[in-house]
C-alpha cells in the first residue's frame, strides 16, 4: 500500500512527517522508505551500482537526443522564469533544464 499525506497538512508539525502517530503505530516498523525498497529491489534482482549508474548516463543521453531533435517538445509545458527576486518575468522555461548531455 502507498499512502500520500495531504499537501496542505502533510508537514504541518514538523518531525512527524504526513503520516499521523496512529498510522505508525500501525505499521510497527514496517513503513519502508523510498530508498529502503529501492536496495531490496537491487538486491533482489542483482543490480549493481555500475548497472545504475550506466543506465542513468544512457537515460541522460537519450533525454539530450530526444530534446534536440524535437521528440520531447510535446511533453514540455512552457512555465515563466522568475528572476533574482522571485518576479515573473517574460522569459519561458521550454526544456528540462536537469538533463546532463555529457
């Protein structure tokens, strides 16, 4: 099961996180995190960290190709920059800015 906290209370008392003490308590030490289920999944089906790394470099370079030539375009939506001082500006944001080509 998943549960996500809403977004307007999840971390609202900051150091309990979305989740109420009843929901913990609940669970018994068995919420996992992201990165818990990430390394049982790696370790059960034998992934290395050189398996994860190349497959980040490839999915980097295929990100970079397909933002080049066009074939991402349509998954983009155009935000407004915001400058120093967090002002709206006219300049639109038109590409991820987070792929590494290189």
């Amino acid at each position: 099961p998943v549960t996500v906290g809403k977004g307007d209370d999840a971390f609202a008392v900051g150091g309990q996180g979305p989740f109420s003490g009843a929901f913990l308590d609940a669970c018994d030490g068995q919420l996992l995190t992201q990165f818990e289920v990430a390394q049982i999944l790696a370790d059960r089906h034998g992934i290395t960290r050189e398996d994860m790394d190349a497959y980040a470099v490839e999915s980097h370079v295929r990100a970079h190709e397909a933002t080049v030539d066009g074939r991402s375009a349509s998954e983009i939506v155009p935000v407004p920059r915001r400058d120093r001082d967090g002002m709206l500006t006219d300049e639109l944001v038109t590409v991820d800015e987070g792929i590494r080509p290189d």
